[in-house]
C-alpha cells in the first residue's frame, strides 16, 4: 500500500484587499505587516512548510524565509518568552498557539513576564499571541477553549476576538503596531465561513483596538457579545425583529481593555442587556460587563441584565452534549423575549 | 543512505545544518544489525524468551491495530468518526511490543498514536469505535475523543491532549503505588515532539530523582506534526536525553516487535526491583500524515518508500514464517478472526445511541454534593 503523496506545493502571496474569507483576512494582513516593517516576523508550531494548523500562515515560509518564519519545538513557554525576550530587543514576533488551548503551558511567560514588563521597568513589549479558539466544531475538550477569562484578571495583555473578515484584518494589523502584548483570539468556525466572505479595502488600514462596533442598531434591548456569538445574536435579531422586537447588536471586538462607553451608551438607549458569551458562564466576562453596568448605568435599567452562556463544564466531543453546552440561538431568542415582556 | 527532504529551503536550516532528516541514522543504523532471512529481507530480532504462542498472541495484537484503525478511516470517511483519525501505520510495532512487556497490575499512558498499547492493556476494540463515533455507550459517554478516556482496573491511565502532561501525571501513579507497597511499573509515551515541553522535563526529573518504576518510551516517528525531529531537538538520538536525568537510556528498533518487547521487559524488570526510571528510544517511522486530513506536503516520497519496506507487519510476519514459528494457514486464521471481532465491535458501536443532552450537566464534580450544571435558570423560570 503506497503511501508516497508529496505534492508540489506553492503558496501565492493573497490580494491585496478584494473578497476574502476570515482566515484569508488575517493572513492577509499579517503578510502586509511583514512586507511593511521588517521587524516582524512569525514564530509557532508548524507555522514554516505546513503554514500553520489551519493554514494562517500558509505561503509565508516561502515568501519571507527561515529567519522570519520559524517552526519551534512543542513548547509554548519557549514560544512565549523568546517572543517576548525578541520584542525587548526591538523585533516584533507574532506568536501562533496552534490551539488556544495550548496556551496553557505558556501561561506563565504570558501573566507574569509579558503583562507586568512595561508596569516594572518601562520595557513595552510589541507582541502578538494569537490562535484558534472556540468550540462547536466536535472537537472536545482540549481543542475547543475560549481563554478570555483566564487572561482578563492580569493587568497588562490587551485581548481581542474579531467577527467579521474585515474585523480580523484590521485587528491583526492593529495588534502588530501595537506597543504591548495584544491576545488576538480567532474563532475557528469563522475561518471559512462563506458567510463571513467580503470585500476588503485595498488600501491599508486598521481597525482600533479597545473600540467597540454596533453589528445591528436596535431600540428594545442590547445584546452585547463578541467572536462567534455575533453571529448568533444577529441571527436571534433578525427573528425577534418578526415578532417585532428590534435589537441592538453591540460587538465589543477588544475584550480588555474594554470599550466601556459603547456598552454604556447602548445600556442607555435600549435600557434592556444580555449578555452573550461562548465560555462558561461562571467566571466568564459576562459578569465583569454586568458589574459594569450595574455600577455605572443601573438608573438606566429596566429590567435585570441577563447572562447566555455555556453550562458550567468542560466542552464535550460528542454533538448532542456539545450543542447542549454551548449557547443556542433558542436560548438567546428566550432570554431575549423574557427580557422584552419583563 | 543519505535521504533529502525535499522541504523548500531545507539547506538554509540555521542552526538544523547538517542534521539528519529520517532515516538518514534510521532504525537499523543504530542498534546491532537488525536480523534479515536467507533473502536479505528484514525479520525480527531472534533473541527472545517469548514462546511461539505469544508470538502469536503478538502477533494478533499487532494485526488488531492496524486493523481497527483502517477501520477507523472508512467509518471517518463515511462521516461515521466524529473528530480526526491520528493513525500509527508504520509504527504500531513500538505501541504493541512495549505493552506487552507488561504485567497486568502495571500502568501505561498512551497517546493518541498509540492504539496498539490500548488494546494489550486489554480495552475492547468496540470501546473504541463507540468513542470515536462519539456514542453513548464509549467509555466517555461521548464526552471524549478517540483514545482519552481511562480504566483503572485495567492500567489505563488516558491521555489529555496536552502533549508531556502525563509524565509528571505517571511519576505521581508510581508514587502512590510506592506508598502503598506495590510493586507496580509506570509507562508513559511521549512523542520525538512532545519532549520539548516543560512538563516533559519536570515530570521525568521528579521521578529520577525519586528513583520511581517509571519507563519512558520516546516514539522517534521523525515528525510531530510537520516538524522534524531536528529542529525539535539537538541531541543526535533522544535517548541520549537520559543522561541529563541521571537515569540510563537505551536505543531500540520501533519496527521491530520482538526487541521492543525484550527491552521494555529488561526495563520493566530494572524498574520494579528498585533501579529508578529508564528512557526508552524506539527509532520508528510515522507513514501517515498527522491526520487524516494532513496531506503530507513536508514529506519527500523516497523518504515514505523507504519506510514502507521496513513496515512492521510486514516484518513480523516474515520473521513467524521464515523461522517456522507459525504457517501462512495459522496467520491467515488469526486475520480472520481479528477481522470476525472488528465487524462484531463495529456493529455494536453503530447499534449504540448518541448520549443524552442532559447527561452533559453531570458529574463536573461529586453529584451527591455539588448539583449537576444544568443551564441556568433566567427570571421568572421556576
Ligand atoms: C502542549 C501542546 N502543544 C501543542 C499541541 C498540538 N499538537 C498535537 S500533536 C502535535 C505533534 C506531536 O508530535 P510528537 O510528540 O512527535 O507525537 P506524534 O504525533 O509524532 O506521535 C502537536 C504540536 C499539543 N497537543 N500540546
Ligand atoms: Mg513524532
């Protein structure tokens, strides 16, 4: 039985602008920033010959070389610290986890040295960690986390988690300029999702980080949520807009630090929030964003702010249980319809 | 027998120059020269205490692997499989040949390519496809994949996907069983990638140290993922790693059974009488992609051609024909009946339903005190 498959193989620089997937977005601009500043460069697992496990960083080994592309041993610590050990010294790594997952065992290098180098010493940090995240493609549960809690309480990583293709592009460009270490979260159902296709400028540009986006403009309730979720929560709209509900879909984008005063302005028009996040529920940031609101806009409410996130265990493999887990669009619809009649 | 690697750039790998790609120091460069028959075709070491009927019970166990995960790969292409398949064709010799050196009482820790293990350790290959398929009656109930679930009667202690986190998780099974005056080996499997890693280290450090039952069986299969083993490591052979622990290290062909066998049992024996660790190296070959979904792209055919004629079964097989332990009409029933128990396990696990939604808030922790997850209540729900 043979097994011999070697394909040639060449990946094509992507356009420059034009329709594009999610995944092509990031790769896009992580490619322009290469070209831009040399300083830049790719460091992770497999992200040389294989171009990374999804394919992020697919072409990029052929077009820039060994020196800017590196393939490290399956160690995220060394992958962490040496990104940041580079950056001190003026480089300007972007860090792939091959899933965010495996961020744990870098976890260390990233709360105690990365977040806390520009607070000690002045010493910024311009580093980049990203990788897939999220659940909801069966595959269990060490290759479906959603990390943003874990990293929220540590003062000194600024976090992102894009939704649409054009989103992710000027986010990655954002995170590359960006003098402190950025968390740049891609949800990997969103990475070929045709639906997320569209065209994207040709021109450079970026996407601010700590700025939140209205995905849907609504008067009766906000939902507030980010990654993935958007798109639950617009579909949710677009239902309860039928029953004659109209929804405010308030996408945060950068998670820390968050935009606060988009949260708070949509709190004051609509006056009704839930809170949707992929996550568990428990510790999730969910609550952070309800303390929020509770502190700083509870006059404004009218009804109480309501949680929609995953159950309280670890994400299953098997489809029944996982969709069971995860936040449905019917529970979103309930929340939301309970909300409007309270 | 110098093979290239066909990678792009490959010539311009810093500080990998010079290294060898697999093969190039492959299995039978290393350890004494493997055993050929009167052809000139490999056969199995000769040296062995193993009598012809465990030669056949090997026999048997090897067939099973790869049996179970070819398999495996059509009910993936039917859309059966829910998640990846992660084969071990070309090295299903390292897996079966280092369990079988065990006793019952002892314990190993798989990983993901090591099916084989799984199956001497005496898990059903229905356990199996139920998993896989995500069922209900899987040992996880659907909420793990493929070969991470556990049985501790039988040994088993399954893997996460963290690759080393089981290292320091065996030196603590080797501990406990210590405390409690059993006599017990611990066997863990770590990749050529895995060892990178910290938990790697500090787990087989901890258990040096300690002077604990602990074997470690380094699966050199040349790739972790898409990386070679040279820019994974700078030592020549990963058993040379040993000596940074204190703790003797060893070299043995993964293609052939027979030796994985005598030098596990010899570690085994070592171990359990008090020697400490011991690291283990099988130089074995990865044929298949990581995947199934992985094309392979990084590998040159030579290299996989190469490979595919030091194939294992293949070896064993000619190694019980040409030393007359076994007739072609004594293999072939051994196939028929591993194939008679694949499709029987294959019908179970197809006959079993997908697990209750439910099901999913339970046993986070101890039910009887802590309340199952269920989805939280929103107001006004009673
Ligand atoms: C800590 C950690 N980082 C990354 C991964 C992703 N990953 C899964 S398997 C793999 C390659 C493993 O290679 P190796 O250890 O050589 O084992 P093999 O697949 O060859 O059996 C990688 C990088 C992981 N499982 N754990
Ligand atoms: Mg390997």
């Amino acid at each position: 039985m043979s097994t011999a498959t070697k394909k040639e193989h060449k990946s094509n620089r992507p356009a420059r602008g034009g329709v594009a997937t999610f995944i092509e977005a990031i790769r896009q601009g992580i490619w322009e920033e290469m070209e831009r500043d040399p300083t830049v460069f790719v460091i992770g697992e497999d992200v040389g010959a294989y171009g990374g496990a999804f394919k992020v960083t697919d072409g990029l080994l052929d077009e820039f070389g060994e020196g800017r592309v590196i393939d490290t041993p399956i160690s995220e610590a060394a992958i962490v610290g040496a990104a940041c050990g580079a950056a001190l010294m003026g480089m300007r790594p972007v860090a792939e986890f091959q899933f965010i997952d495996f961020i744990s065992p870098g976890f260390d290098m990233l709360t105690n040295y990365a977040a806390k180098c520009r607070y000690r010493w002045g010493a910024g940090l311009p580093t980049v960690f990203r990788g897939p995240c999220g659940a909801g493609v069966h595959s269990g549960p060490f290759h479906s986390v959603n990390a943003e809690a874990f990293f929220l309480n540590t003062a000194g990583l600024k976090i992102v988690e894009p939704s649409t293709a054009y989103d992710a592009k000027g986010l990655i460009k954002a995170a590359i300029r960006d003098p402190d270490p950025v968390l740049y979260f891609e949800h990997k159902k969103l990475y070929r999702l045709p639906r997320l296709r569209e065209e994207l400028p040709e021109d450079d540009y970026i996407v601010e980080i700590g700025k939140a986006r209205t995905a849907r403009a609504g008067r009766d309730l906000s939902i507030i949520t980010f990654g993935a979720q958007v798109l639950n929560a617009l579909d949710a709209a677009a239902e309860l807009e039928r029953e004659g509900l109209d929804v405010e879909v308030i996408d945060l984008r950068t998670l820390a630090p968050m935009d606060k005063e988009a949260i708070l302005a949509s709190v004051k028009k609509t006056n009704k929030v839930l809170i949707l996040h992929e996550a568990a529920r428990t510790g999730g940031i969910g609550g952070e964003i309800a303390a929020t609101i509770a502190e700083e806009a509870f006059e404004w409410l009218d009804a109480p702010v309501v949680r929609v996130a995953s159950i309280d265990t670890p994400v299953p493999y098997s489809p029944p249980l996982e969709e069971y887990h995860l936040p449905q669009i019917k529970d979103v619809l309930e929340a939301a319809r309970k909300l409007a009649a309270y | 027998m110098k093979t290239e690697t066909k990678r792009k750039g490959a010539s311009k790998q810093g500080a990998a120059k010079g290294r060898k790609d697999a093969g190039a120091n492959g299995a039978n460069g290393v350890t004494s020269s493997p055993s050929t028959a009167a052809d000139g075709e490999l056969i199995c070491t000769t040296e062995t205490t193993l009598g012809a009927e465990q030669l056949l019970e090997l026999y048997r166990y090897l067939l099973l692997t790869r049996l179970v995960e070819e398999r495996l790969v059509n009910l993936y292409r039917q859309t059966k499989v829910v998640g990846g398949v992660f084969r071990s064709l070309g090295q299903e010799a390292t897996a079966v040949g280092t369990c079988y050196a065990l006793e019952s009482r002892d314990f190993i820790a798989p990983l993901i390519r090591d099916l084989g293990a799984v199956l001497v350790k005496g898990i059903r290959p229905r356990e199996i496809f139920a998993q896989y398929m995500a069922k209900a009656w899987g040992p996880s109930e659907g909420r793990d994949l493929n070969i991470h679930f556990g049985n501790m009667e039988k040994g088993f202690i399954g893997p996460i996907s963290h690759l080393g986190d089981m290292i320091p998780v065996m030196t603590g099974i080797a501990l406990g069983a210590r405390m409690q005056q059993k006599e017990i080996v611990a066997l863990a499997y770590i990749g050529d990638g895995g060892m990178s890693t910290g938990a790697f280290h500090e787990g087989l450090n901890f258990a040096a140290v300690q002077r604990l039952p602990v074997i470690i069986i380094a699966e050199h299969n040349w790739y972790a993922y898409s990386t070679p083993t040279r820019l994974q490591t700078a030592v020549e052979n990963l058993a040379d790693k040993a000596a940074g622990y204190g703790i003797p290290g060893h070299i043995v062909d993964g293609n052939d059974i027979i030796a994985c066998y005598e030098v596990t049992k010899r570690a085994a024996d070592y171990a359990r009488s008090g020697g400490g660790a011991v690291l283990i190296e099988a130089k074995t070959y990865r044929r298949k992609g990581h995947a199934e979904h992985d094309d392979q792209r990084y590998i040159s055919a030579e290299e996989l051609e190469m490979w595919e004629k030091r194939d294992p079964v293949d070896r064993f097989t000619r190694h019980l024909l040409t030393q007359e332990i076994a007739t072609q009409a004594q293999l072939d029933a051994i196939v028929a009946d591993v194939q008679r128990e694949i499709d029987e396990d294959v019908a179970w696990a197809e006959e079993s339903p997908m697990p209750d939604a439910e099901k999913v808030a339970y046993g986070v922790f101890d039910n009887s005190i802590v309340p199952p997850a269920f989805r939280p209540k929103i107001f006004g729900d009673k």
